[in-house]
C-alpha cells in the first residue's frame, strides 16, 4: 500500500515509519524538519510540511490508501492545539484529493462510557487524568469530532499510558471500549494503526488499544 506518515518524527510516529517499511509498503512522511527523521529507505519519501496547513499536505496525501497520523498528546496549554488542527488540515487535504481512510492517536480517558474498564479506572482515575490533563484531552475530544463530522473512513486509536519500551508486536483491542492495560509500549500503538488500516469493522469507530 501506499501510506502517508504526518508526524513523522514523533514517538509513535518513527515507529510508524519503519514498521510500515518493514511491512513493504511505500511511505511519505510528512515533517516540518527531515533532518530529525534518521530512516533512510527506498521506499520511503520525506516531505517538508506542516501538518496543520491543509495546502502544503494535499500533495502528500495525494495518491495515498491511508493517510496514518502520529500527531497527538501534545504539552498542556498548547496554543496550535496540534490534535485537532493537524486532523482538520488532514481531512481538507483529503478531501481534496478523494483519499478517505486516515487513522489517529487518541487516548483511552475519552471512552466516557467506562466500557472495557475497570471500575476503579472508569470511577476514579479518569476523572483525575481528565483534572490534571483538561487541555490535552479537550484537544483530543475536537480532534474526534472532527472526523465523526467528516465523511472519511477514520479510527481513533485510544492507547492508555504510552512507553517507550520494545514493542512486543501484539495487543489487545476493542471497538468503542477500552482494553483492561494501563499501558502499552508506542511501538505496539503503531502495530495496531497498521493492522487495523484495512480493518472494516475499526472505520468510524474509536478503538481502544493496551498490552
């Protein structure tokens, strides 16, 4: 397949990047600065562009089966609020060109409805993360909104707490629900983007994701 990569030089981003090459396909990735993305490969483009201009990502998504989104989780009180922004400049971009299937990182507090989790975790950590981390989440929750009011074929990716251990190459995961973990390696929220890209069952559809 043909894939696009924005937010390519991020934590889930690279893993992205080299999982996909190593699956075959061919792959843009999209980076404000090349230099920070170290992958080198024959089927690998690298394409100077910010992903929150929806201009400067229509040749990127040209073409594409998938565009694949890396940008997430960004500091409390960002002004570019990189979530949303990224995916509105994504589905213009898209929609431009006829490209529908784009997939995102979300995360696990914004399954409101406690499905899939414990109720400890649905009862009292949620409301804490959702205290201590409003902005980021609020980012996130516009970001969902605007593909729910898009007409791509898109998933949330919803990963609880992320680390930067090896990925382990599996996971569980759960249409509108949230897997018991508490944690998954980024590498494994990248298996997870790939394998679900042809996934019918994932599109319009948030998708919960842990070890």
């Amino acid at each position: 397949m043909k894939l696009a990569v924005l937010g390519a030089t991020g934590g889930i981003g690279r893993h992205l990047v080299t999982l996909a090459l190593a699956d075959g396909h061919q792959v843009t990735a999209a980076v404000r600065d090349p230099a920070r993305l170290s992958v080198r490969h024959d089927r690998l483009t690298v394409v100077r562009a910010d992903a929150l201009d929806p201009a400067p990502l229509k040749p990127v998504v040209e073409g594409v089966d998938a565009v694949l989104s890396g940008i997430g989780q960004a500091g409390r009180k960002d002004p570019l609020k990189p979530a949303s922004n990224s995916a509105r400049a994504a589905a213009t971009a898209m929609a431009a060109v006829g490209v529908r299937r784009i997939l995102v990182v979300s995360a696990a507090p914004l399954n409101r409805s406690g499905a899939g989790q414990s109720l400890l975790a649905a009862k009292a950590f949620g409301p804490l993360l959702w205290a201590a981390l409003r902005d980021v989440y609020t980012d996130l929750e516009a970001m969902e909104r605007v593909l729910r009011d898009s007409d791509l074929d898109w998933t949330a990716v919803r990963p609880p707490r992320l680390t930067d251990g090896p990925g382990r190459g599996h996971y569980r995961h759960a249409v509108e629900s949230g897997p018991a973990g508490s944690s998954v390696p980024r590498a494994d929220v990248a298996r997870a983007m790939l394998d679900l890209v042809t996934d019918p069952t994932s599109f319009r559809h948030a998708v919960g994701v842990s070890s």
